[in-house]
C-alpha cells in the first residue's frame, strides 16, 4: 500500500527498523536522526522518526517530520492517514479530516483512513457523517470488518437498532468469533420489539458456545480456609461517572464489614472523581485494564474469592470471558446488564419480582433468578441537583413532554406512540436532549420521522447533552412529564426524572429491560403511571398533561417519595443482597456461611 522507499542510508536505515522491532525506541530514533543527516532526502527515515515519537506521545514533533515524508511522497495514503491521527491528536480535527480524505481520494479501498475518518466524525457528533463515510467505502472494502463493525454501532447510536442487528450478522458472518460484534448484537437485540424474549434468550445461549467467550485457562486457586469473612468480588469497566456507579455505590457504602471483606476490579482506562469514591470505598482495589485475561485470572485467583459478581454483562469494557474459567465458588451478574448472559458459569442473577416475574423469566435465564423482596437496586441521588424548579406549564401556558433517554432507545415504534401523544395535544412539544442530537443531520431525520406523523417541526426541541451533570439535572427544569422509552426503558434517566419532581410514564413489557419503570414507579408508589398497553399510556400522558394541580403536587413531593422509598434505602437493600449471597453461596458450596469471624 505504501510508496514510501529507502533511497540511501540504508544500513542505519536498517538498523533502525531493527531497533524498532524490538521496542527500544529513544534508541532508533537516534539512528533516524543520523540517518537523514546523511539523506535529508529519505523519506521513509522522515516517516519512521514520525512514527517514533508518535509512538513516545509526542506528536507535535512528529508532524514536521510526516510533513517532510508527505513533500517526498505526496501520494503516500500510509503517510497521509499517520498525519491524519497526528493532527487529530493535536486538536486540529479539520486538517485532520483533510488527511485522510485525501488518502481515500487515492485509495477507496484504504481501511484505516476510512474508519478514522469516520470516527473523527463521530467523535464531533456527526453521527450521519460518519455512517456516509462507512457506506461509501463499503463498494470498495465489502470484508473489511472494522467498516462494517463500524457502521453497525453508529447505526445502533442512532436508533436503528434492527438496521444495526443486521450489521452485527454481517461482521460475524465474515469473523464469527469476533467478540465486539458478539456482544453488541445481544446487547443491540433488546432495543426493538421486533426480537421476541425467547429469541433473545437463544441468542444469548448461542453466544455463550462461541469460542470469543470461553476465557483463558485459569491457574489453580490457593487453598481458602474456611471461616471468617466472606470475601465478595464486584468488577466493573464503570466504576467512573456512569449510571451503574450511582447503584453500586450506595452498596459499597453500607456493605457489612464484619461478615464481608470487599474487593473491586476495575477494567478502566479513564478514571474519574467518581472512580476515587468508590475505589475509597473498596477494602482492595485491583486495575485490570492492562492486563490480559490470562493475568488478570490469575490476580483474581490469588484473591481467593468466595463470590465474584459482574457489572457489566455483554455491556462495553466488560471481562465475561473471566468469568468462563470459574474463578470463584460462586459467580453472578447484576445491574449492568438487563438479561441473562446466557453463560453456563454465571450462577445467579439479581432480580426482583417485578421487574422479572417468576414464571417465564426463569425459563429465559441460564442463571437462577434471585429476587431481592423489594428492588433490584438502590439508587443514589446526585449531589450536585439543583433546587426543584416551578412547574413549567404554569410559565408557558402548555405542557412539555420530555425524553432525555439515550436515542438508540428512540426506535420507530417509540416516535410512533409519542406522536400519537402530541396528535392528542396540539399545544404540547416534546424534548429530546442526548449527544447524538448534536448532529443537525440525525435532528433532521427525527424531525422527518415525527412530520411522517402530522407533527410540526416547532413542536419538537431537539437538545445534545449537557457537559456537566448539574447543568443536565437543571434541563429537568423545563419539562413537565417524562415519557419513558420502550421496550428498553430508562434507569437511571428515570430515577433523574423523579429526582428533580418530574412524573415518568412508563410502558410495561414483558422483559427486564422493559420493565425496569415498572419496578422503580411501583418502589415510589407511582404505580398509576404504569401503563399496560400503548392505547393506556398515550391515555395516561393525555390524562396528565390536562391535571395541572396533580403535577403541581407531583412536582412538590417526588423527591421526598424517592428519598423515602426503597430506591434511597441503600443499606436495608445492601443487608438485603448480603442475606442472599449467603443464601447462594451456602446452595453452591453445600456449607452454611454466616459471614461472622
């Protein structure tokens, strides 16, 4: 692909790549150096310095020197797109975009300027953009995995779930254990009605035979004396700013340290202000970003766990293969993901009786099902909320509705109910604030979709995301009732909602992630805004909106309902969880746990 060749210097030219082999990079960058002293004119030696310092993090130096091979080698695209992710790393996203532009002028069929271009696109919300990047070099790179990989998740960013489903197909159908592809697919399936529950499940059975899964062989665990504290195990690639911190952290807190010694695995590269308050909370903290799965088993092991519970399922960042090679007595998953992860190794999952009814919800779980008596979660309110804001309603004189959901939650089906809404209300609007809305192109094909249905685009205020959490609680201040998404509901979005006195209507499913509003409307006695059918709940939301003196109320005390309910008792649902590991683990290893030393 490359054009670039040696034309003089060639024994410290050789000398060098040799030296880069190897990784001793200050090394080969001295023999670069003397290199073009001898031949200004190389410019493979002007390439390679470029790449070496990029390689140091140094790429303010090494864009001089890919200019200087790019003068020597105009229609190098090797060249072209290096410079690209230099000037990109430099904060220079448009000459950046130019680059690798260029390079595809000259090679369609070029991958690796192809996905950075798009992913530049991406990274500046310009989800369309970016698909159009992928859909035009697909002609010319129809097996290339990372396109495809590519274009099915900005699919799935986009609410185009079925679309993006497909994509997966495709990417397995070229590498079927690619993991990624594996993972989103499941993960990608519970955002349409299309996918039935029993579908789901097989799928995720499937999955759980594909060889990506099976994790790497684990070393023999020390011997564990029994007695003493039971040592519980939580990893998680979000144990940062992420909405599974707000329910793992409350547990954290108030985890019973004389019957349980705690340990956190973090598999993540970035961490934050969040990051530092729960590592605080951890008795043993253990970074496996680094590590391969191979490593990280083995520090896991020498942990000499009792239970070892996941965070994320078949969610980004997270380590399930681990899981394969049985590193605990007994193993589990729990709030990151809203299924079964259809792996033989995983134990248990925590539930609870709404949000998964007994009965066919066992059925579609490869793990037993363990129901916490109350709610699944406890959740912790933000800090930083602001003060409760007046009604809007009462100030503009009609009602806003409002979704602040991820828009791969915003499916066809769900703009389709919601413009029934609106048709029911000619002065109300609708908000929809998330960062993919700040792409002029994705607002455009929303504002087409909701015009399909007779709805102005005036009534519709299309918001990104707000950088700071205090600044997206304030949004709240501008929305009267929020509308929940369907079949995957909110979470967190919900518990938000409720926190800043915003009424959440929810549609009730029949799987986890369809009825996660259903367990946490029922936990703050809102079960009146639960609707069983999509006739009740555009029935329910016109109801509402027309009841000015019920929001008004609801406005005043849905703090205080959360703050009492069983969402905010964060240690009588941690004794609750506790009694259930025991529970498990005494089933698992046939000997009773008290957790008392």
């Amino acid at each position: 692909m490359s054009a670039i060749e040696t034309v003089g210097a060639e024994p410290l030219l050789k000398f060098a790549e040799l030296l880069l082999k190897k990784g001793m990079l200050e090394e080969a960058e001295c023999q670069l150096e003397e290199a073009l002293r001898q031949d200004a004119g190389n410019a493979r030696c002007h390439y390679l310095l470029a790449v070496v310092r990029m390689a140091v993090g140094n790429p303010a130096a090494a864009l001089p020197a890919f200019r200087a091979a790019q003068g020597l080698s105009p229609d190098d695209v090797k060249i072209l797109n290096d410079c690209g992710v230099a000037l990109q790393q430099l904060g220079r996203p448009e000459e950046a975009a130019a680059s690798y532009r260029e390079a595809l002028r000259l090679a369609p069929d070029y991958p690796d300027a192809t996905v950075n271009l798009a992913l530049l696109y991406k990274d500046q919300g310009r989800l369309v953009a970016a698909e159009r990047v992928l859909r035009e070099a697909l002609p010319h790179q129809p097996d290339s995995l990372r396109v495809r990989y590519n274009l099915a998740n900005f699919l799935h960013q986009q609410g185009r779930s079925v679309e993006a489903v497909q994509g997966y197909r495709e990417v397995l159908r070229l590498a079927p254990e690619h993991l990624g592809a594996l993972q989103n697919l499941l993960f990608a399936l519970h955002y349409s009605p299309s996918f039935s529950d029993y579908q789901i499940y097989q799928e995720h059975l499937r999955a759980s035979r594909n060889p990506a899964l099976r994790g790497a062989p684990v070393p023999a665990s020390p011997l564990r004396q029994r007695g003493g504290r039971i040592r519980l195990g939580y990893l998680s690639p979000d144990f940062r700013g992420h909405s599974v911190a707000s329910f793992i952290e409350p547990v954290l807190a108030h985890h019973d340290r004389e019957r349980f010694e705690i340990f956190c695995y973090a598999n993540l590269g970035n961490p934050d202000e969040s990051t530092g308050r729960i590592k605080g909370l951890a008795e043993h903290w253990r970074d496996l970003y680094q590590l391969s799965d191979e490593k990280a088993a083995a520090l896991i092991t020498q942990d000499r766990l009792d239970i070892l519970v996941d965070l994320a399922g078949h969610t980004a960042g997270n380590r399930l293969p681990l899981f394969a090679g049985r590193l605990a007595p007994l193993q589990g998953t729990w709030l990151g993901y809203p299924d079964t992860t259809g792996m033989p190794a995983q134990d248990f999952r925590i539930s609870d009786p709404l949000v998964d009814p007994p009965g066919q919800s066992d059925l579609l779980h490869s793990e037993r099902l363990v129901r916490l008596p109350r709610c699944f979660c406890c959740y912790l309110p933000p800090a930083c909320a602001p003060a409760l804001a007046e009604l809007p309603a009462l100030r503009s004189g009609r009602v806003t509705f409002g979704s602040f959901n991820n828009l791969a939650k915003v499916t066809p089906e769900v703009i389709a109910v919601w413009g029934r809404i609106l048709t029911a209300l000619p002065a109300a609007r609708l908000m929809l604030k998330c960062s993919p809305l700040a792409d002029p192109e994705v607002c455009e094909r929303l504002r087409a979709a909701f015009a399909e249905l007779g709805i102005a685009p005036e009534r519709l205020e299309l918001r990104p995301g707000d950088p700071a959490p205090a600044q997206h609680l304030a949004r709240y201040g501008e929305v009267d009732i929020a509308l929940d998404t369907f079949p995957y509901n909110g979470t967190t979005t919900t518990c938000e909602a409720l926190w800043m006195g915003v009424p959440v209507v929810t549609l009730a499913g029949t799987r986890h992630a369809a009825r996660t509003g259903v367990t946490l409307l029922a936990g703050c006695g809102l079960e009146e805004l639960i609707a069983r059918t999509p006739e009740a709940y555009v029935e329910l939301a016109y109801r509402l909106a027309g009841d000015l003196d019920r929001l008004q109320r609801l406005r005043k005390g849905l703090r205080a309902r959360l703050a009492g309910s069983v969402l905010c008792d964060a240690a009588g649902v941690t004794r609750e969880v506790e009694a259930a590991f025991e529970v498990e683990l005494a089933r698992q290893t046939g000997v009773p746990r008290s957790g008392t030393v």
